[in-house]
C-alpha cells in the first residue's frame, strides 16, 4: 500500500459488522492501520469493547456500537452512533456471520430446528439488507460508496464441513452482491464479495483436527488461510486500485474450489 493509497483511506469511515473477533478484528485492525476511521458493530460488547479500547490506545479513531445485526432498528441506531462519532459511512463491511454446530458437525436439514434456520438467515443475509438499506441513501447521495460482502467457498460449492442454513446465505450473498453492483453503479458505489476458505480463526481451531487436515489436503497452498489475507483483499475492494471493479466474487482461499 504506497502514500497515496494510505491518505486515501484516512478520509475514509468504514462500518464493519462482525467486527469483534476474528476475521473482522483483522479488518479492522487493517483499515485502522491504514488510517480509517472504524466503526464497529458486534453482538460481543465486551470483546468490541476491547478491541476498540486497544485500537483507540494506539492513536485510531474508532467507535464500537453493540448491536443484533438481524434487528433493522438496532442496525438504524448503530449506524447513528458510528455517524455521529466519526462522520458520514462510506465503507461496509458486511462480516457478520455464524455457522451453528453441534458437537463440532453441522447438523442435517431434516434434524434442523426451524429456529435454527432463521437465526442463520437473520445474522447471516438480513444484517445485510439492513446495514445497505440504511447506509445506501448517503452513499447515493453523496455519488460514493465501497460495499464489500462475506460470502464464503461453500456459496459456491457443496461442502459437507457446513449445514445447509450457511451454504444456502452465503450462495444468497452472491446473488445480492451481483444485483445491487447493477443497481448501485450508476451511482458511484461499487458491490463486491468475497469467498473465504478455510481460515485460521478461532471458531476454525475448535472444529476437530481431522476436518481442517482434510481440507488442507485438498487446497493447493496445502495451509489454512490467515484472517489478514482476507482483511487485506478486503481493503483491496475499498481502494482507488478496484475502482474499476463491481458485481464480482473474489476467493480468498488458497486454490481451494477452483471454479
């Protein structure tokens, strides 16, 4: 990343859900460093807390809002008070996302709670409705925007590591970035996503060892992903370099599921 890139992204806001832990604290800690002013929104106060405590030490300028990302409302007021703190949003980050398993396997559609379902669906494809919804009508406004969506390889491919709820919204995810990029254009926003594969994350290093080894087997890199490789191409998506780029899928996943 050269100077310029770097004074680019110091007039930035950037809203990041998801952001607490993770591949969104890795996002997080990357726009920061890149001099952006970070917004974060997470269910987890006491981990958002903590990360923005320790990014606001370091001399950024952060704001940590706690929120359910599947409750509209809740979103309208996080976004307020990420606004008022720092200014206009002009960088989403749609991260936030959960995949439910039980004893470390994801459970079968014909054992699946319906409430399981919906909880997938809410966190995973309405939070991000909700956050474009909100922050769209400025980003129109003022003829500028950078959405960037977690999808996943799973969207893209069946894989019997994840159940059917987080296949089936990430698969959904790629389809809303594709339309809102036709949408969005003329107006100056650009609608990107990206495809993770298997990352180096918390919630990974609990599955059991032999899902990873097998995944790592059949990626081509023959490692897990680290969560700054995402972080970074998700800054990539958000720089002056993409501003030619929209409406595309990007995998972050070692040549695993080629396609």
């Amino acid at each position: 990343m050269n100077a310029s890139e770097k004074r680019e992204h110091r007039e930035r806001v950037v809203l990041i859900t998801g952001a607490a832990g993770g591949i969104g604290a890795a996002i997080a800690e990357r726009y920061a460093a890149d001099g952006a002013a970070v917004g974060l929104v997470d269910f987890d106060a006491t981990s958002g807390q903590v990360l923005a405590a320790r990014l606001g030490a370091a001399g950024h300028r952060v704001h940590f809002a706690q929120a359910d990302v599947a409750s509209f409302g809740e979103c309208e007021t996080a976004c307020t008070a990420i606004e008022t703190a720092l200014g206009p949003i002009d960088t989403l980050v749609n991260n936030a996302g959960i995949s439910p398993k039980h004893a470390g396997k994801p459970v079968p559609i014909w054992q699946m709670e319906p409430a399981e379902w919906h909880r997938v669906v809410d966190v995973n494809l309405h939070s991000v409705f909700n956050f474009v919804r909100r922050l769209t009508p400025g980003m129109v406004d003022r003829k500028f925007g950078r959405i960037v969506s977690m999808s996943s390889v799973a969207g893209k491919a069946y894989l019997d590591i994840v159940a059917a709820h987080y296949g089936t919204t990430k698969a959904a995810l790629i389809g809303m970035t594709r339309h809102l990029a036709g949408e969005l254009g003329p107006h100056g926003i650009t609608v990107n996503a990206l495809a993770p594969g298997r990352i180096d994350t918390p919630m990974v290093a609990g599955a059991p060892r032999e899902a990873n080894d097998a995944v790592i087997r059949v990626t081509p890199l023959r490692r897990l992903g680290k969560p700054v490789e995402v972080a970074d191409a998700c800054l990539f998506l958000s720089s002056s370099r993409s501003d030619f780029i929209t409406g595309q899928v990007v995998d972050v996943a070692g040549g695993w599921l080629m396609t």
